[in-house]
C-alpha cells in the first residue's frame, strides 16, 4: 500500500468533544492566546479515554464556551489551542481557511522574489509556523513545488487528511512530503514512515529552489528540519550585502547557506567550517548550482571538517585573520537547566571569534536557543568583548522573518546581532 493510500486508512476525527475545565491561571493564558494548556492545569474532563486528536472545548466556572484545543493525552501539554472566542465549527474546511490564512500572511516574501533576474526556481518559504499561526505542533515549509508537512505531535494523524488538502490548495503544491518528529519516529504512525510521499512524487535527486537570485537543494525527505534552515534567510541576504571585498569565516556552516551568499556578495575568500562532512558536501553541491555567477566562480572557497571551537582555536593560534566571521550554532539550551551552559558558549565562540577577526571587521552571531532570552544573547556577546578589551559597535539586530512570526514567549527563539569589531591592535601597529 502506498503512502498516499495510507492516509484513508488513518482514524477519522472523532465525533467524540471533550469537555474541559482548566485552573483559572490557564483560562486566563488561553484567552491572552497562549498555546498550551499542560496536564497539571486540566482540572477535569468528562471522558477519560480520550484519544489524540480529539476535540477538546474549554469551559469556563460558568459553563460559558472559552476554547477548543486538540487532545493530547500522551504529552504533557495536555491541550494545544487552535480557537480562542466564540464557538465554530472544527472539519475540513476550517482547517482549509486556517492554512489559507496562514499562506496569505506570506505574501510579503513572495513579493520580494518578483524581480529576481536569475532565479529559475521557485522560492522556499514555511507556510505554517505551529503554534504562532494557530496550528500547534504543525510545520508546513514550501520548496518551489513540494510541501513538507511535519508532524511534532500525534494529534495531527486524524485530521492529516483535511491539512493536506488544506495544503496543496493553499500552496499550489504538486508534491506532499510527510516529515516526522523523533519523539514520534518510535510511535503508532498507521503505516506511515519519516520522508514518505503522500501527494505526487519527489523528482531524482533534491528539490531545488531559490533563495534572492541563488539556487539552492533540499532534501525534503531526509535531510535536517525539513530539508533546510529557512528561517535565516534574511540574515543571509544580508550577510551577501555585506561580504564584497571580504575574506569570510562560516563556522557551523552546514549546508553553506551562508557561505554561498557572501561568495555570491563578492568575497574574496570563504572559509566553512561544520562537524559534518555530508552537510559540507552538500554546501559544495550548492555553490556548483550557482557556478555561473561570476562573483561565486571567482571566490575562493575552503572547507574544513571540525569541531567549531577546535577550529575556531586552532585558526585562531595560526594566525589567520577575517573581515567578516559568521557564528551560527545549533541550540545550546534544550531545557531551563542548561541555559548557564549556553551562556558560557556563546561567550566562548565570541571570545575566539574575537581573536579572528581583522580589527574593523564584522562578527554577526546568532542564536536558536529560545530558553536564551534576546536579552541574555546580546548581553553575554556584549559583555564577553568588553573582558577581552574589544570594542563592539552595533550595526543590526535581527529576529525573525515574516514566514516565522511569534505570537507566544516561547515561540521567540532566533536573534542574530551585527557588531563592528574594534581589537585595537591597528592602533598598536600604527603606534
């Protein structure tokens, strides 16, 4: 049986609805629009077999309709919200309008890609951002053709059906790819597996798509996220703008989003840095789809397989300087717990970025830590050049794109921060 035949065979939304009490602390963040409602916060319940997925409404101590949230009965985020106010009417065309919306508030991004002289491919952007466009623990990203749906919570199996349909009408995609989270991968998935096609088919080969005027790969069913990191796009095409003339450091380069831009921008040397060998290859793979620019054929590019910091340190001894250096890691602060480890590594990588950086040059260092407040990013970055007797002056900070809003604390987790680095030793040369 296919994949596509699969999703008739997943269970039909239940005809069951929950009732629903929660403490008067959740009423009052489920009418201020937060998302969750956790176990410990659910007073009672008028069924207690309720299965994922099933409709969950909120009452208030008057019995007065409040919400309706998705039953989440093996998380402990009990209730994910999708409706907050007066009552409606959850089916498929609610779904429908809710994606529609959601693209709609997109049309921002594809304005800006009107113009774009080389792009050949359609662009890449995320069509539903979870919980901060009402679709909680849903994921929908669009390269050119082909959608990425992934799924972070069981709840979306009953009414995948009706978010597929909702997805290729809102999108216009000819191609559906089913992602999974791993906290899901070791579930009852009713025959359905990470990567699989549900609409269509995925060509041989990635999914190419344009990004500004430069192409790019994807691979939607396999590779990281959903194939690749579209939320730094602005950032990129800025880091472009900023690279003419310039040597350039990438470190967690990954998949050479980054490293393609500012070879594209006129550097004149890019120098990538990523543990992983296949994400470096595929950073090759995607300067040779823009081997005809001019500014990316003439621009020097190396790699090196290492740990960040290892290399970081080892480039830094050898002497070897950078007028713009890219710092861009994976989170560090998975939990509450871990957020003073966090700290101690972005001061650590802007410690050694200090020491690689020519003096007047540029560091833009970003973090997807959402427990790292903006705050406590920019303050350790800020704090860690003043120990180290350099001078940082601000240029830019940067949040999120437009395909990634944030409606809730908790959703907020990218800034990036541009500095103009003053080290001083041109002053000591020139003393």
């Amino acid at each position: 049986m296919s994949a596509s035949d699969l999703l008739e065979e997943l269970p039909s939304p239940s005809d069951r609805r929950l009732a629903i009490r929660v403490t008067p602390d959740a009423l009052r963040r489920i009418r201020s629009r937060h998302p969750w409602v956790y176990d410990r916060s659910v007073e009672s319940v008028n069924h207690d077999d309720g299965s994922p997925g099933d409709l969950g409404i909120v009452f208030d101590r008057n019995r007065k309709f409040a919400a309706i949230g998705l039953w989440d009965p093996n998380s402990p985020i009990r209730l994910r919200m999708i409706h907050v106010g007066d009552p409606v009417t959850i089916d498929a065309a609610w779904f429908a309008q809710r994606i529609a919306d959601s693209v709609g508030r997109r049309q921002v991004l594809f304005d800006r890609h009107v113009g774009s002289g080389r792009a050949v491919h359609g662009p890449a952007y995320r069509a539903v951002n979870g919980e901060n466009d009402g679709l909680p623990a849903l994921v929908v990203d669009v390269y050119d053709h082909v959608a990425v749906v992934k799924l972070y919570s069981e709840i979306w199996y009953p009414h995948l059906p009706s978010v597929v349909d909702g997805v290729v009408a809102a999108t216009g995609a000819d191609t559906v790819v089913l992602r999974l989270a791993r906290n899901l991968q070791d579930l009852e998935s009713y025959g359905l597996d990470d990567g699989d096609v549900i609409v269509g088919e995925v060509p041989d080969g990635p999914v190419l798509f344009s990004e500004g005027d430069l192409t790019f790969e994807a691979d939607v069913q396999r590779g990281q996220k959903t194939g690749h990191f579209l939320d730094q796009r602005l950032n990129r095409l800025a880091v472009g703008k900023l690279a003419g003339g310039k040597r350039v450091l990438d470190v967690f380069a990954s998949t050479g989003g980054f490293t393609v831009h500012a070879a594209a921008g006129g550097a004149t040397a890019v120098h990538a840095v990523d543990a992983s060998e296949p994400t470096l290859a595929i950073a090759q793979r995607n300067l040779d789809h823009n081997a005809d620019v001019p500014a990316v054929a003439a621009c020097t590019v190396t790699t090196q397989v290492d740990d960040a910091f290892d290399a970081m340190g080892a480039l830094g001894r050898s002497g070897r300087k950078f007028d713009l250096v890219i710092v861009d890691p994976p989170s560090f602060a998975q939990k509450a717990a871990t957020v003073g480890r966090a700290r101690a590594a972005y001061s650590k990588l802007t410690k050694l970025a200090i020491g690689l950086i020519e003096d007047g040059g540029i560091l833009v260092q970003a973090s997807c830590s959402s427990r790292v407040t903006p705050t406590e990013f920019f303050d350790t970055v800020t704090e860690t050049a003043l120990e180290h007797g350099a001078t940082f002056t601000e240029i830019r900070r940067t949040g999120h794109d437009i395909d990634h809003p944030v409606t809730y604390d908790e959703g907020e987790y990218l800034k990036a921060g541009y500095w103009r680095v003053e080290t001083g030793s041109r002053r000591r040369r020139d003393g």
